[in-house]
C-alpha cells in the first residue's frame, strides 16, 4: 500500500516550491479522492484518498494521452492507450472528508502549476492621464480642431476595450504638472479619483505636422500625427513601455507647374485610426498580464482588495500573495466571497501566514 502511495504521488509531480514569485499559469483545482476502508484501518484508508486527490489535481493541470498500435502476427490489429500525468502541484489544503458507505473520502484544493495562457476575462485598471496635443506652426484651425476632437473621441473609444477599464483622469495631472509617474498627487486625493495601485497609467501627446514629400513630378505633403503614450506601472511609477503611433493624411499632391491637385482625400481631416492603432496595442499589452489587487485592510480573516467586479471579479476567485522574505510558508491564498464595484473581500485559506496591509496579491486562474 506504501509503495502505491509513494507511486501516486511522485506521477503526481507533487511537491512543495520554493520562495518564488507569483507566475502566471498558476490556478486553484479542486479533486476528490476515495479509498475503501479496510479492516476498520481509517487512517491507512484516509492516506490512500488523499493520494487519489493529490493524483486527480495534478491531472487537470497536466495529463498526456499516449496511444500505440500493434499487429499480432494472426493480422489481428489491437490499440493501447495510457495517461502519463505531469502536473506539479505547489501545495494543497484538505477542505472536506467524511466516511461514505465503507469509503474514506478527501475533498482537496491545490495550487497547481499550469502550462496555460494567463489571458483571462477579468480587466485591469487603467488610469489615463493627460493626452496633449501640440500642432506645428502653419497648420489650419481645421486641424486644430480635427486633433483636440481626436483625442476626445479615442479615450471614449478605450471604453469599449476588453483587457481593460479605461478611467478619465485628463483633468488631474501629475504632480507638478509634469508627466512624471504615476503617482497619488493632491488632486487625485481631493476628489476621490486616486488610481488603483495594482494598476496602469498612460499619458502622453498627440503631434501634427506637415511632411513634404516632393519627387521630379509632384509637389506631395502630407499631414502626419504622431501618437505617442507611456504606459507605466501605477504600484512604483515605472515606465512600462512607449506606444508610438503614426496616421498620414494626403494634404497635397499637385503637378510642378499647374493648378492640378489629385488629393483624393476631399479635405477630411480624421485621426481616428491613430487611436484604434493605440487601443489594439493596448489590448495587446495588458490582455495576457495577471490581474494584480492592492490589500486595502484586513480584519478577522478577512482580506480587502482593490479590485471588485468591475474588473471582472466574482465569488470564487482566488488571488495569491507572495510574502517575500520568509524562508517557510511564504505565501498566502485568498478566496473572494463578496464583491463590490471597485473592491472586493476574501477569506484566508491557510492558518499561516497572516497578511499585512499594502501588499499586491495575484489573480490565480
């Protein structure tokens, strides 16, 4: 019995990690195991459940199917299949057992490492901040205009994102009225409008010129915006990366020498390419990251995150916090029971260890 133990666990991949980070492709799985309870032997029969359970987790996270033929020497064709189970559990919790019918049953929620994508449904914060626009000397008040209304209407676009909450901020700058990091200023702190810590910030500019871009035949310009945004980490004001955007419009393709101009344009003046340009990279940028919440408080067990539904949490999602600096038990698991619009409350699974305020937990899959 020992050794089918031992077996089941080590095909199990089953082990305690080390202090690291939170990683993505973690994610809470529930299993179940029974053992029949023989010769009134409880314990034995409870070991060999909890193998069973430690097995079937592990197998939700990686299982293969191996198949193979074979052809007897009668011509007779027969067909082999076997399940080699691969997924390497972090640590698990027995949540529920009980006797049922001359069984032992355990139920277990485990950590499990996951080979797959973090991309998700849940949506991160994004806190955006100014958006100004320069213009080069020369240009009409048409385009003046064109490019104001442009950045309007593309942070009302960003609304319509998927990977993210676009929040308005443009009338709260940074402090000192630089585009410096994102950080708390006064403003923000006056009305209410501070942005989540586990999120992101962009600010940036929209530039209009006029390029020229003559050849032996035509006298061609074109009038050309340049967006450019800086994406930065809201928790430590970090540049996260610049998105640079280019859109051209033909403004004047004329014959050296006649009054013949073939501008098909018609003089519509549009930026809005420019920002899906920014939103599809946007998307692209914080689809696939882990969904991160700030630990406002925590009382009696109870842990509040700066994350609520609006962000796509529900009751039953898990977050994880790594606690780092401690050489045991380094980490922390957290399931959501209530859920506000911006925040949301969860209970403490382990006993160990207790979770101080300020810390950044991880949305588990």
């Amino acid at each position: 019995m020992r050794t089918r133990l031992l077996s089941l666990l080590l095909a199990a991949g089953f082990g305690l990690a080390a202090a690291e980070p939170a990683l993505a492709g973690l994610k809470v799985v529930r299993a179940e195991g029974r053992a029949a309870i023989s010769g009134n032997d409880v314990a034995r029969a409870r070991r060999a459940a909890l193998a069973e359970a430690l097995y079937d987790a592990a197998g939700q996270v990686g299982t293969k199917v191996r198949g193979a033929g074979h052809l007897s020497t009668q011509g007779v064709m027969t067909e082999e299949t076997s399940m080699l189970v691969q997924g390497t559990l972090r640590d698990h919790r027995v949540v529920n057992e009980y006797k049922e019918h001359g069984r032992y049953v355990v139920v277990i929620e485990a950590l499990a490492e996951s080979d797959g994508s973090s991309c998700g449904t849940k949506r991160i914060d994004l806190d955006v901040r100014p958006i100004r626009v320069q213009i080069a000397p020369g240009l009409s008040g048409a385009v003046v205009k064109a490019a104001h209304a442009a950045v309007d209407r593309g942070i009302e676009g960003l609304a319509g994102a998927t990977s993210f909450r676009a929040i308005d901020n443009r009338d709260l700058p940074f402090p000192g009225g630089t585009e410096g990091a994102a950080r708390t200023d006064y403003a923000s702190l006056l009305y209410g409008t501070a942005p989540n810590p586990s999120g992101y910030s962009i600010s940036g500019v929209l530039t209009v010129e006029k390029r020229r871009n003559d050849n032996i035949i035509a006298e061609n310009t074109a009038i050309v915006g340049t967006l450019t945004l800086k994406l930065r980490d809201s928790s430590n004001g970090g540049t996260v990366e610049t998105i640079v955007n280019t859109h051209a419009l033909a403004d004047r393709n004329r014959i050296w020498g006649t009054d013949v101009d073939f501008n098909m344009a018609g003089g519509s003046i549009d930026f809005s390419p420019l920002w899906q340009k920014a939103l599809d990279d946007l998307e692209s940028r914080l689809g696939c990251r882990p969904l991160r919440a700030k630990v406002l408080d925590v009382a009696q067990g109870m842990v509040t995150l700066s994350v609520g539904s609006e962000n796509g949490i529900n009751e039953g999602d898990y977050f994880l916090l790594d606690l780092p600096g401690r050489k045991t038990g380094n980490w922390q698991v957290i399931r959501i029971e209530r859920t506000g619009l911006t925040t949301a409350q969860g209970r403490m699974l382990k006993g160990t260890p207790t979770v101080p305020a300020g810390v950044m937990a991880t949305l588990l899959q």
